[in-house]
C-alpha cells in the first residue's frame, strides 16, 4: 500500500468546524456567556490525549478529567465554539446541519471519539449517540456524501447504534481521511486499516 498523507482528503488549516466530529458522536456543545463548550467522554487515555490534541491544534484549550478508567475531554470556553454549538443543537437537543459533510479531521474526531473494530481489516464502527437517535440516520447521509456508504446498526436496542464500514474501497477511503493512529498500543489494536486482498466491496 502507497503511504498515506496524514489528512488525505483535507488541505486545510485545522479550524473549530473540525471538532464537529466530536458531536456526531456522543460529544456534547454547551453555550455561556457568548461562548461555547463542547465536551466528551471515552474510555481510554489514548482518545483522550489524541482529542485533546485535535482541540489545541485549532487554537482552542483542552483539559482531561480522569474518574478511574474514563476520560473525559472538555474545552476552554471559547466564542470561536458558539457557531459549531449553534449548528449541532437546538434547545437541549442534537441536531445534524443540513447538509453537512464531515471532514477528515472531523473523521478524525469521530474516531477518537467513538470509533472501534469489528473484524480486523474489515469492519470498522463509527459510534453514534444513544440518546440522540433523531441524528442517527442523518449522520448516515453525512458519512455518504463524504464519500463513505455505512450500514446503520444498532438501533433496534440490541447493543450500540453506529455506523458500520466495510469494503475494501470505503475503508481505504477511511484510513486516507483520519490518517495515521496516534502513537500507543492500543490505538494500534482498533485503528482502521484496509487489507489489499479484502473482498467485501
């Protein structure tokens, strides 16, 4: 396989839109005094380290909250959020912009977020949020305008709902957009790649 840049689709300079990704999965926007907070909770250090990263690569402080084996990932108040807060919420509830097309670096976002494995070089997740199913669907036709036709799962309540990617050409695509895994073991064991002899087009 060719090396892979480490944003292959996305040449542009990081920005606040990129954490968009955070919020198409379980992550939260909250808004106060003119400015906007977005916050998200995993469940290693790794994700952690690697959002906190995505956050101050556009500017934006990050702190991490460890309670025993979960991390949770919150930004500096900041009134550059106010339009990601806007857009992703309506009231108390998540909503997906119309039309919205994640980037690499929200991909990137979204994985470190939410992202596993199923099968090794095969199927990969991208978790949804449990509690804002209304967005599930959306964040499908999101994924497919990037250029990634998932399988919507878990949504019947027979385990989490995500967005299942498979396909030697969508995962290609995939590993292309959110690049390389950040540097820890167990980033390794979860982190998409695509095999050259996969058969599930």
């Amino acid at each position: 396989m060719s090396q892979l840049s480490f944003f292959g689709a996305d040449v542009m300079p990081p920005a606040p839109a990129d954490l968009s990704g955070l919020l198409a999965a379980h992550g939260r926007a909250s808004r106060t005094d003119g400015r906007a907070v977005l916050t998200v909770e995993v469940d290693a250090e790794w994700r952690a380290r690697a959002i906190a990263q995505l956050v101050t690569d556009t500017g934006i402080g990050a702190d991490i909250l460890v309670d025993g084996d979960r991390f949770t990932v919150s930004t500096s108040a900041d009134s550059a959020l106010v339009p990601l807060a806007d857009e992703w919420t309506c009231g108390d509830v998540k909503t997906v912009p119309n039309g919205w097309v994640p980037s690499s670096r929200a991909q990137r976002a979204w994985f470190l977020a939410a992202g596993s494995m199923e099968v090794e070089g095969a199927q990969y997740v991208l978790g949804l949020d449990p509690i804002a199913p209304e967005t599930h669907a959306l964040l499908a036709q999101a994924l497919m305008r990037a250029g990634i036709a998932p399988t919507l799962i878990g949504t019947r309540g027979s385990g989490r709902p995500g967005l299942r990617i498979s396909g030697r050409r969508r995962l290609t695509r995939l590993v292309e957009n959110i690049g390389a895994p950040p540097d820890a073991d167990a980033a390794l064991r979860v982190w998409p790649h695509a095999e050259p002899g996969d058969r599930h087009l």
